[in-house]
C-alpha cells in the first residue's frame, strides 16, 4: 500500500509522549507532514521540555513505527524549546504564573488537608457536585470546576465517573465534564495503573500546565484539590493563584487536627483567608438513629475555633458516600436525600454565600 499523510499520522498515533498514555498526534505535537517519491517522509515535531532524553526517544520511536509501515530513512525534524526559568531562580525551579488561563473564573478555592487520609479527594468531588447542583438550584449558570492536583494520587476522575481522555485544541487541553463540573487531573493523562515517579519540578510543571493550558472557560467557583501536605506544590499555588480562600478538611481524631492546624498555617503566612473547616468521617448513625464516634468527637470544632472561622459540617461516614466513590456517582447525586448529601449541600450553600460576601 502507498504511503500517504493519513497512513503516516496513523502510525505517529502508536507514539506515546514519555511519561504519558497521550500520543504525540493527540497532544497536537506535530507541525507536519511530507510524503514524496516512493517511501520518503518527512515528518516535523515540537516539543517543549526541559529533558535532553525526552527528543531522543521520541526520535527513535517516530522512526521505528515509520520504518514499518515501509518508509525508507525517514527525515524527523524535532523543534525543542526548553522552559526559561524565572530570573534568579535555579534551573530546575518553575513558578506558575499568577493567575494565568483561569481569568475568567471568579473564585479560585483549596481544598487542603495537613495529612493524607482524611477524605480530601472525596470531600471535594462532592463539594464541586453540590456546587453545581446548588446554582441550578438557584436558577444560575451551573459553572464549577475541579482541578485535581494531587498528582502522586489522582482520583478524581474515579470518583467523579470519568475515565476518557482529555481532547485538546490547538495547544490548550479541554476538560471533562460530568455532573456539571469540569474536571482536569493527571489521572485523566496517563493509564489507571501507571506510577507517578517525579521529581518536585516535573510536578509543578503540571500543575502549572493545569492553571495555563486548560481552557476552563467562564467558571463561578473552581475548586483545587490540593496534595496533602505543606510542600512546593501547595506553596506555590497558594502564592501564585488568587485563591479566594481555603476549605480545611479533617477527620476527629487528635492526630488528623494538630496536621490540620499546620496545613492551614501555611494558608495565613500567605494572606489567603480560611473559609471554614470541614470534618469528615464525623460519626456513624445507626438504624435506631444512635450515633457512634469511630474517630472521636470534636476535632473539626477545634480546629476552627484555633483558626478563628466556621465549622462548616460534619459528614457522617457513610457507606453511599464510598460507594458512590467506587462507582463514579458522588453521593450527593446518588443519595441526595441522605444526611451527607444534606452536609454537602449545606457547605457548598454556606461557602458561595462567603464568596458572595467576599466579592
């Protein structure tokens, strides 16, 4: 069969970007494409990266697959612009702009937690439907987002029912979409069962990427779901976005609070405001109604009253709310009736009117 543009692009899409489950043709990576006389192809490519491994094997495995569909010595151009570090910074250091490809989101909020553990992930999965569901409610546009950036542990996308990839126009990535939240997560980019190994620099690189390069659009509240901890990652956005505040989430226990209380320092030293405290896995409610303190009793309270705002709920630990975790359906659309569907919808009502309040 003859080699033409459309056989050759075919076989680029089996090259995979080091690092990713993404192909270079679905990144939008190539600059074009030459076929002329018998077998010869010319193929050009541009990557920006900062690895000098990264074009060379690239390099390789474009030749390999071109080589057997039947071209002969094919010519591959690779374009390398390599991230300009910020002025009197180390090289290996990227700070994310301020702000950058999320104008036009009114209220940037972090969802944060000193420890891991906790229920962060799920606390703002159903946050961010609540959200949604809430400014429906309210006869507005329903525009949330959620930016996953806990990259070691991406789970969102499980969570929220989305497993496709991200689709990109030009060099801007699209997020997915369900349940009236938009979603970006490193674990919409690379396979289920793929190892996070990176160092810091790569990890900011993302999330960077997911500020500037992911056309979020007109968004009332976007929710970040922020790696557990007080590290660069955590550092930097709080210093580089404008957060309109942060959402703490703990669980009771004595261990989960002294971290929590750390966590939010970090929050204080860098002028964003906290908008309250939430408490997972508050208690257990029995059928007679009872109700059990797995974890002990009082933890979200302390911690808001050491940090001098609210305690916006108490979610119960709820079997619907794992479940609905382990099958994509967050609680608050699969029990919306429930007590902790009830929680969510009463935090999510009480930090838009703090926003409102704020703007």
């Amino acid at each position: 069969m003859p080699l033409d543009k459309d056989s050759v692009q075919k076989a680029l899409g089996q090259v995979r970007y080091p690092g990713f489950s993404r192909d270079i043709v679905s990144f939008g990576l190539l600059r074009g494409i030459e076929v002329t006389g018998e077998g010869k192809v010319t193929v050009g490519l541009a990557v920006t990266t900062a690895d000098p491994k990264v074009p060379k094997q690239l390099y390789d495995e474009i030749e390999a697959v071109l080589k057997a569909i039947g071209a002969i010595d094919p010519e591959i151009a690779i374009t390398v612009t390599v991230p300009k570090a910020a002025p009197g910074a180390a090289a290996a250091e990227i700070k994310l702009p301020a702000n950058a490809g999320v104008g036009q989101v009114k209220h940037i909020v972090a969802i944060a937690s000193g420890k891991g553990g906790v229920g962060k992930s799920t606390f703002a999965v159903n946050l961010a439907c609540a959200l949604a569901r809430s400014l429906t409610e309210q006869g507005r546009p329903n525009r949330v987002g959620l930016m996953d950036c806990d990259i070691y542990g991406p789970s969102v996308p499980l969570m929220i029912g989305l497993s496709a990839r991200p689709e990109m126009e030009g060099d801007v990535l699209l997020p997915l979409e369900n349940f009236g939240v938009k979603v970006m997560s490193m674990g919409l980019l690379i396979d289920a069962d793929a190892p996070v190994v990176w160092r810091g620099p790569m990890i900011m690189k993302t999330i960077s990427q997911f500020a500037t390069n992911v056309r979020w659009g007109e968004l009332d509240v976007l929710l970040i779901d922020l790696p557990p901890g007080t590290g660069d990652a955590q550092l930097s956005i709080a210093q580089a976005m404008a957060l309109s505040g942060a959402v703490i989430v703990t669980t009771p226990q004595t261990a989960a609070v002294s971290v929590a209380l750390r966590g939010a320092a970090m929050f204080e030293k860098v002028g964003v405001p906290i908008l309250g405290v939430a408490e997972n896995m508050s208690h257990f409610e029995g059928p007679d109604g009872q109700r059990q303190y797995l974890f002990g009793q009082g933890g979200g309270l302390k911690v808001a009253t050491a940090l001098r705002t609210e305690l916006l709920g108490e979610v119960p630990l709820d079997p619907a709310v794992r479940q609905g975790g382990d099958h994509g359906i967050p609680v608050v659309v699969s029990h919306p009736d429930s007590n902790a569907a009830r929680v969510f919808k009463s935090v999510a009502l009480t930090v838009l009117r703090k926003l409102a309040t704020a703007s």
